[in-house]
C-alpha cells in the first residue's frame, strides 16, 4: 500500500478533515482538464473562508486503469502545479471495480467519494455530502432521480437489474445509488479488509452497514468521451453482481431439482403400477423428446450455474492481487 498525505502538502494542520476523492480513469485524455477545473471551482465557492466557513483539504486520487492515449501523462501535468493531484497507475486494464479498490487502499482521507471523470456525477453535490458527513453520517449515498440522460436500454436494463438483485441478493442494494457515495474513514477501512477478488463494490458498500443517508440528484449528460462500457462488460458486472450478493440462486436450482426428482418418481411409481395392471402402452415420441430436451436444459443451465461459481472461486483460490500498480505520482 502507498502512504502519503495531503495534510503536509497542503500545510494544514490535523484538525483540518482530508477529504479524498478517487477517480478511476480509462482512455479519458479529454476529460482530464475539464473535471479537475470543476473539482477546483466547486471547492472554491462551495465555502466562504472569509466568513469563516472553513472547507476541508481535498486531495484527488486518479487511478489509471491502463490507459492507451494520454490521460497519464495529462495527469501527470496537473501532479507537477497542483499539490492536491496525485496519480496511481495499474500495470494493464483491470476494470473499474478493481481501480476503484486501488483508489480507496490508497486514499488517506477522513472521508472518501468516489467519481466519475466525465462529471455525471455533479461535484455540487460535495457540500451537501460533507454537511451530511460531519453531521454524523458515515455513508452518504447519492441517488439518481432522473437518469434522462441515459439511453432508453440503459435505463430500462438498470430498472431490470435493480429488481432482479433486490429480489435475490441478502443485503439489498438501493435502486439507482452508483459509486459515487462518501464513504467515512471506518467504511473505507471495512471494505479495505474484505478480500474478494471478483469485486462488485455497490454490493460490498450494502453489505459493510454503517450509519447512511441518502442524496437525490438529476444526473446529468456526459461532459466528454464515450461511456467504456459494453454491454458484454455491463452483462459480466450484473453478473458478478448477482453470483456476490447471494447463495440463493444454487438454493434454487436445489428446489427446482427435487421438485423434478418428485415428479419423476410419482410418475415413475403410476406407470409401474399401470404396465402391472392395464400392461404396457405403446410410448409416444414425442412426449418422450419433450420430456429428455426439458431435462437436458435444465441441467445445462444448472451446471452453467455452478460454473460461475466455480470459476469464481477457482479466481479466489489462485490469490492473485486484484490490480498491479505499476507507478505513482504524489505519494
């Protein structure tokens, strides 16, 4: 883990709150400027020094998740003028669950928020989440109320999405609530500890509790670039999403299982009972093909299943770090 802090950079005392924000980056050259003059111009007026509203120190925390244009070195830019930057990259692309890990490990912050580069996350919405914060809340979530900005698939596939995993998972995640959160000192310590290597982090910041409240906002268009998500990724997330949160989908399968292993068995016991007594009928094909391309599906789809979790576990097992970082700047 890189040690560092912004209290001595900044040439603050400890008294002061460090508030980090970690921002995961992938090929967002363009983005860059724009977002950290944002970050800047928001903190500047957010809080009246001269009537003695004093703000917190602020350190931003860009994680490179193995950039192939020129966000590193436009990063690298800003670390040399601004004390506040600071830039950790990842030796290859090891998606945003695993940069946004590296980001908190890394963060020394009393308090962390995570964000997205391309401003869709409003850094207005940082005062309102550092009020929240010093008036005793350790999670501070901020919710999507009007997600227009979004395509129609998008926003009818996150609909989906929320309902499935609400219905399954054991601590449920609240609706349309991203990374973009604070998280308190003690949080981020909790989810520092926890070891999973397929990460899903909105469920990891469900399942660790803590004290919240909740933020509405209307999410604006993006500022530059193009989402990096596919819907393959999008559709793996949701994925490990589901398998993370919860066990019950195997319960399922187990009832799904010896409710077919029942049936099979009264219908096993009446045709015994009926070739004894009426003697044998002549079988019909096509029942017969009905009856063994059922089966056969549902224990593809079940054996599908148990290899995800396999697969999952075989991951867990290997104990690889879930990200290399591969160069630092500002630590």
């Amino acid at each position: 883990m890189l040690e560092g802090t912004s209290f001595d950079v900044a040439g603050v005392g400890g008294n002061v709150p460090l508030v980090s924000i970690v921002v995961p980056v992938f090929n967002e050259q363009d983005t860059i400027a724009r977002f950290i003059s944002e970050i800047e111009a928001t903190i500047a007026s957010a809080w009246d020094e001269a009537a003695g509203d004093k703000p917190p120190c602020f350190e931003i925390i860009f994680v490179d998740d193995g950039s192939r244009d020129d966000t590193s070195r436009v990063v690298r830019e800003f670390c040399r003028t601004n004390p506040r930057i600071k830039l950790i990259c990842l030796s290859r692309n090891f998606g945003k669950e695993s940069a946004l890990s590296a980001g908190m490990r890394v963060a020394t912050g009393d308090a962390v928020i995570p964000m997205d580069v391309d401003l869709q996350d409003p850094p207005d919405l940082l005062r309102p989440m550092i009020d929240q914060w010093r008036a005793g809340a350790q999670v501070v979530n901020a919710r999507r109320v009007d997600r227009s900005s979004d395509t129609a698939i998008k926003r009818s596939s996150a609909r989906a999405f929320y309902k499935v995993i609400n219905s399954l998972a054991d601590h449920p995640i609240e609706p349309d609530v991203g990374d973009f959160r604070l998280l308190d000192r003690a949080a981020v310590n909790a989810l520092n500890r926890l070891g999973e290597h397929n990460r899903f982090n909105k469920g990891l910041f469900s399942w660790i509790g803590f004290q919240s409240v909740t933020l509405e906002y209307t999410r604006p268009a993006r500022s530059a670039g193009t989402s990096k998500w596919k819907a393959s990724k999008l559709v793996g997330l949701a994925l490990d999403g589901v398998i993370s949160s919860t066990t019950l989908p195997l319960r399922i399968w187990t009832a799904i299982g010896a409710s077919i292993a029942c049936i099979a068995f009264i219908y096993a016991g009446y045709l015994i009972v009926n070739t004894l007594v009426w003697g044998a009928d002549t079988p019909g094909y096509a029942s017969l093909m009905v009856a063994i391309l059922f089966l056969g599906g549902l224990n593809l789809v079940s054996l599908g299943l148990l290899g995800e979790y396999i697969g999952r576990i075989a991951t867990q097992v290997r104990g690889r770090p879930l990200y290399i970082i591969s160069d630092s700047v500002g630590f």
